[in-house]
C-alpha cells in the first residue's frame, strides 16, 4: 500500500487528464507543456488537494503556447484570498497574447487558495483544531505529504505545475485587507536578471529585498528561477492605475525575454521609481481611533510625526513618529486600531539614512 502510495504522488512526465470536465474545461492534475499543441491558447482546471469531504479544490490555468520555442513566463494570481487587482492584471496581460506570434509559453496561474478565495481573505481556514488559518505564501514549497491541506495543495502545484514549465515567474499580490500599498515591488536586486526585470516595471517603490521564507519567490529563488513579487495596491478591489503599471511591466518583461515583438514601454527611469533596501514599521502602541497625516507616496522626515490615535472620547492616546527619511508605502486604511496592528512602512535607503545621521550626530558634537 505504502509504495502504491509514493507512486502515485511521483509526477509523470506528461501531462495527466482525469478525464473530468468541469463547465467545458478539461481538469488535470499534472502540466507538461511540452505536450501542448503550439499557436494556442489552452485552459484547464488544475485538480488541488481534496477538502474534508473528499471532493477537491479546482485552480485555474491558462497557457498560451507560442509557435516558436523560447522561455516560460508564469503569472501568479490570488496566492492570497483577498488580492484581487492581481487577478485583472494576468486576465488583461493573457488577453493581449496572440499565440501565433510568440515564442515559448505564458502561463497564468489564479486563485491558487481557492477557499480563502470564495470568502475573499487573506488566508486559508483548514478544520484542523477547531478551524485554522493557513497563509498559503508560508508554506512553498509545499509537501504533497505535509501536515495539512494547504501545504499539500502547494507541493501538488509545485511539482506538478510550476517547477516544471517555469523559467521567469511575475507573481502578483496586494496588501492585506484594512491596509493599502504603494505600485510595489520586492526583489532581490543583487540578482542581476532580476534587478533588470524590476527595473522594465514603470512603478512606484521597488525595494531591494532578499525574499520571505516560505513565499512562493523563495520556492523559484531557490529552484534558481528568477522571480518578483509585485504588489498592486489596494486589496478586495479592481485598481485600475496600478493595474496598469502592472500589465506595462509585464509586457515589457516578455519583450525582453522575446516572448512577443515590440519596443520597451516606460520603465523604472521614465516613472521616477524610488528604491530602498529597508522597512521602518510603526505599529499601534494602544487600541484607539487612527487619523493618518500623511498618505502613500508622501516622503517623510526624521521626527516627523504621521499618525495620531485616540480613545473613544476623543482624547489623543498616541503619537507615532518617523526615525528615517524615505516615502511612505503600506499604511493602515482600518481606522480602528489594536495594539501592536501595523499603522504604517516607510520605505527606506538604510546607507542614504546612515549618513544623515553621521551628519547629524557630528553637528550636535
């Protein structure tokens, strides 16, 4: 029974149809493009992990297959149940793709936590001890004989999806329910394929980050896949400004990997990205009523103060303050706050920031 089992979780080299068809759209649980037939868009339903009842969680997957060989590009949509302007953003990119005029393959990939999607949060509610909240972009690479659902659904779409069809992967987030992002980007700029990725992106912030463990990014990191995340803004909504900037980037990232033809649109230099290397978070210090001073984008200084908080009668409870010079990036839209709830990110240089306060500490000497 044992090595029944282990066989069926080794994946074949093909692409394996279950023979089920849900609403027109053949259901598989293993992807080899390869066996795709090239000049076309294909559609499947990936077959997930199986829920409690034994039925299973269904993930989406468009391919568009070129004509001529060339790298393959994935686009990751909805690793988190509330981000939703990713998904406009990979439905406008596919949209765009002729498969008669392409080289290699772009895949998108949506709703991969599919029950934290149907109730549009954050994360994954297993019922495992009395009902839990997996977030799914903690547990990559997943491991089909893991601990709960949501780890397993990873390791079934890892091994058998993503690791191998994928030579560039864009994976698209937002912020967290009750807070708001800048036209953001994490990548690990020391990577030079993927500092040259980041910078084809027209956005707002890009910071030169090393990647979560856990995360999808860190999974092809670590397969020695180069990867972004990219975060459009706000989540629950369609953002169309930053959707945009998102599908501009992307389109010139298959530009340059010669995917499709055509010039370089904006990039990082015509869109005045500001970069930095470092995060100060300031999180509520009390429970209280929020009032922001200041809003995305908005730059900031040493001592400034960007928040105040008070008590139901009105009374201030809180001052928060800057140490660093940067720009704002994520900030708290819930005006109610718990204690120890992020309010605010300032994105930052941490050598610019280490001279401005040699400067000052010589000043004051």
């Amino acid at each position: 029974m044992t090595t029944l089992l282990n066989a069926m979780l080794i994946p074949s080299e093909q692409t394996v149809y279950t023979g089920d068809v849900i609403q027109g759209v053949p259901v598989i649980s293993q992807l080899n493009i390869n066996d795709l037939e090239p000049g076309q868009k294909h559609r499947f339903f990936f077959q997930g992990v199986q829920m409690g009842t034994g039925q299973h969680w269904y993930v989406p997957v468009v391919v568009a297959k070129g004509v001529q060989t060339g790298k393959r590009i994935v686009l990751t949509a909805g690793v988190h149940g509330d981000e939703l302007s990713p998904v406009n953003a990979a439905h406008q990119v596919m949209a765009s793709l002729d498969p008669t005029q392409m080289a290699g393959t772009v895949m998108a990939v949506f709703d991969l936590s599919r029950p934290a999607k149907e109730h549009i949060q954050r994360k994954w509610p297993i019922g495992q001890k009395g009902g839990s909240l997996v977030d799914l972009n903690r547990v990559w690479p997943g491991d089909e004989m893991g601990d709960d659902a949501p780890t397993r659904h990873a390791g079934m779409l890892w091994h058998r999806l993503f690791k191998p069809n994928v030579d560039v992967a864009l994976d698209y987030h937002t912020a967290s329910t009750g807070g708001d992002f800048t036209m953001f980007i994490f990548a690990d700029l020391r990577q030079p394929e993927i500092r040259q990725m980041a910078e084809l992106f027209p956005v707002e912030q890009i910071k030169n980050d090393p990647g979560e463990s856990g995360s999808l990014e860190m999974a092809f990191v670590a397969a020695g896949i180069p990867v972004m995340t990219i975060e459009i803004g706000e989540p629950r909504i369609f953002d169309p400004r930053k959707i945009a900037m998102a599908v501009e980037g992307s389109m010139n990232v298959l530009k340059h990997y010669r995917v499709i033809d055509g010039s370089i649109d904006r990039t990082s230099r015509e869109a005045g990205t500001f970069f930095g290397d470092s995060f100060e978070t300031i999180r509520s210090a009390t429970g209280g009523y929020l009032e922001m001073l200041v809003d995305l984008r908005d730059k900031v200084t040493p001592g400034q103060t960007v928040a105040i908080q008070r008590n139901s009668f009105g009374d201030v409870v809180a001052e928060y303050t800057v140490s660093v010079a940067g720009e704002v990036a994520t900030i708290a839209r819930d005006a109610l706050s718990e204690p120890g709830s992020r309010i605010i990110q300032i994105l930052y240089n941490s050598a610019e920031n280490s001279v401005e306060n040699s400067v000052e500490n010589s000043a004051e000497n």
